[in-house]
C-alpha cells in the first residue's frame, strides 16, 4: 500500500453511479451476461477510472461497477442463498433508529420501497437455506481484470477493490440453515477469503467493506453502546480468522455508519468503536470524518495512538451532502489529522461510497469529479505545509 512521502496520497471508499446503459443490466438482473453486457461493462471501468485518475486520485477503484450493491452482490457469489418467494420484506432502512425518528423522511427518500411498488433485485429478501460456499469465481476474475486493463490504459500506479466483511452478510441474510450464529458467521468468513485472496493475487489493494461493524446499533433500536460492542468484538475475531495470513500492508478496512444525505442523530461515535478497529488486521482504516456528526472527532487521535506502521484514511470530502467541499476546508481537515498521527501517516479520503446501491437517484457523476477535484486541490494545498 502506498503511503504519503512527499504528498498526501488521495482515494475514495469505492462505489460511484452506474452510467444508464450499464443500469439497465443492472436492475434487470443481467449484469452478468455475455455479449453486450460484457462489453458496457468493461467500457464503463475504463471510463471511471479514467474520471478519476484525471481528477487527482491516486488510489483508484472500479466503481465496484461488477456488483448491484457493495454487500447485497453476494447474493449470487455465495452458494445456499435462496431468494423468498413471493418477497415478504422490502429489505430497506425502514425500522432503523433514524427512519424512526424521521418517518415522513425515509417514506419520501425511498419511493422505490414504497407499499405495491417492485422490489429491486438488490433489495429482494434472500435467506440462508444450504452450506455456503464461494461461487464467484468468474465475476471476481472479470472485475479483477476489468480494474486492471484500465489501470494500464491510464497510467495508474495503485488501485483497490472492495470485498464486504462477513458481519455485513451475516446480519442482511436471514440464516435458516447453521444450528449456531457462529457456524453462520465463519462460514461466511471462510468463504469470503476466497475473494480477499483473489484481489490481493492479482496485487490490488483489498478493502474490507465493513458498515454494519459501527452501524449495527442503527439496525437495532433496542441495542445500547455496550451491546453494540459485544456483537462487533466477535464480529472482528470473525474478520481476522478471514485475513490470517494476508499481509496487512494489502489490506484498508472502511466502516461507516450506513446513513447518507439524510438526518442522523443516533450515530456511535468513532469513540464507541475506535480501540476495536484499531485490532483489525489491516494496515490503514478508512472512516467518516467530514459530515457534521462526526467531524469533530479528530481529536480522538490526540487520546488513541495509531499503531507503529499503521495508515488512517479519514473522510476529508463527504457522501452526506452534495455540496462540494472547498479545498481549503478540505486541506483543514487533513491538517488536523496529519499534526496529531503525522504526515505520513495519512490518506486523504472520503466519507463513504456514492453509489451503494444501483439507482437511478443519487449523485449526478459530475458532482462527484467535482468533489475528487477539490480533495486533490486540498490534499495539494495541505502537502505544502508539511513538505514543501
């Protein structure tokens, strides 16, 4: 993994808008069809990596463009998973502790979820009726390559790939199949490995996709700090049996809190979760750090000392708003971390992806160039005071 040396080294979290041609495989369920799916495909990695490498990121990813969401493509890259039929559950956000808090909002955020109408495939409830075992060997491989080719085209010198984290598959699919919620979990855990090794093999860096690790208490409305902790301790020996012998100077962790461009009063706070990630087996940890419910906490790192060795890639530019950060804000924000874990240490990123979900609604790509343009103008603007 490249660190910082002279410069501030910049990324993103991974997911951004699916171009339309490419949406409408998506949504109907064809993403992996031969022939002119295919070829969408591959065009449109090439044209995103291209966006983003003209834009001034550094580490750049694939738009995990191969998946209809960032955890939910599982579905058909895991064997033993069962879509129900007919669909009982809208597998949306609607008994959270946000949406319960801001009813009418939700409601009008997610028309597509509404009562009679269809359900997205990335969003149809599916459950856990057999052994689970990898099967997406051939989409893997695709996306690997897909990354790659534009890598070159473009001149790319590093790029990662996200993979969820088995916690996040564990709590979305309903399991009715393991006697035991551990067997479940490492289960899961054992098949996921396959992808991580996958990516690392083909020398791309490996990001743990990890939001239900600081976002379960949002799922769970009953659940107290403390419980929210007891779940996500077990949920990291789970992670790292899945990391054991992968070298964590491959390996970025992301967590979030799951909630975007939307109200949020009942996030944890990185205090909550902070001593916890710092055990994961990864060699940087991307969290959010630049929407308002969590900006101030920067001065944690004055408190928790970063392992010797150890990258943080803080949220300098948010998926929480769609106003474009200005790059002295942004240079601001790298600051703060930079003087507390130093320079080097620090990768400037974003909050969360833009495009979790294939939807039509959401972030117009010309906004977010425009928001990787000013974390590169800032990340340039904060290098020159610590190195030039």
């Amino acid at each position: 993994m490249l660190q910082s040396k002279n410069e501030f080294r910049t990324t993103h979290v991974g997911s951004l808008p699916r171009p339309k041609d490419l949406m409408k495989f998506v949504l109907a369920g064809r993403l992996n069809d031969d022939g002119d799916a295919k070829n969408i495909l591959s065009h449109a990695v090439n044209d995103v990596v291209a966006m983003q490498h003209n834009a001034g990121i550094d580490t750049v990813s694939d738009g995990e463009f191969g998946k209809e969401s960032f955890m939910t493509y599982t579905r058909e890259r895991l064997s033993g998973m069962e879509e129900v039929k007919p669909p009982k559950e809208k597998k949306a956000i609607a008994n959270t502790r946000e949406a319960l808090a801001f009813p009418e909002f939700y409601a009008a955020l997610q028309p597509d979820l509404a009562a009679g109408a269809p359900i997205p495939p990335a969003r149809r409830e599916r459950i856990c009726v057999g052994a689970i075992k990898y099967v997406g060997q051939k989409q893997i491989a695709r996306d690997i390559e897909n990354l790659k080719v534009a890598m070159t085209a473009h001149g790319v010198d590093e790029a990662f790939m996200p993979s969820i984290a088995p916690c996040s598959v564990e709590d979305w699919f309903r399991n009715e199949f393991y006697t035991t919620e551990h067997e479940y979990l490492y289960a899961i855990a054992d098949a996921l490995r396959e992808e991580y090794l996958a990516i690392v093999k083909a020398g791309l860096i490996l990001q743990i996709d990890d939001p239900h690790f600081a976002s379960i208490i949002l799922w769970r409305p009953s659940w107290s700090v403390e419980d929210a902790r007891k779940w996500a301790a077990v949920r990291v020996e789970a992670l790292n049996y899945a990391l054991r012998d992968i070298p964590e100077d491959r390996i970025r962790h992301h967590t979030c809190h799951s909630v975007d461009a939307a109200p949020r009063t009942t996030d944890m706070s990185l205090r909550d979760v902070l001593d916890l990630t710092l055990t994961i087996n990864a060699g940087a940890y991307s969290f959010e750090g630049a929407n308002p419910r969590h900006e101030h906490e920067f001065v944690l790192w004055d408190e928790f000392k970063l392992p010797t060795g150890k990258l943080i890639i803080p949220g300098v530019v948010t998926n929480s708003s769609f106003v474009v950060e200005h790059p002295e804000l942004v240079a601001q924000r790298l600051i703060r971390y930079a003087k507390r874990v130093g320079p080097g240490s620090v990768i400037a990123g974003t909050d969360c992806g833009f495009g979790t979900f294939a939807t039509p609604a959401g972030f117009d790509m010309r906004i977010i160039k425009a928001k990787f343009e000013a974390l590169s103008e800032g990340a340039r603007i904060a290098s020159r005071q610590f190195w030039h």
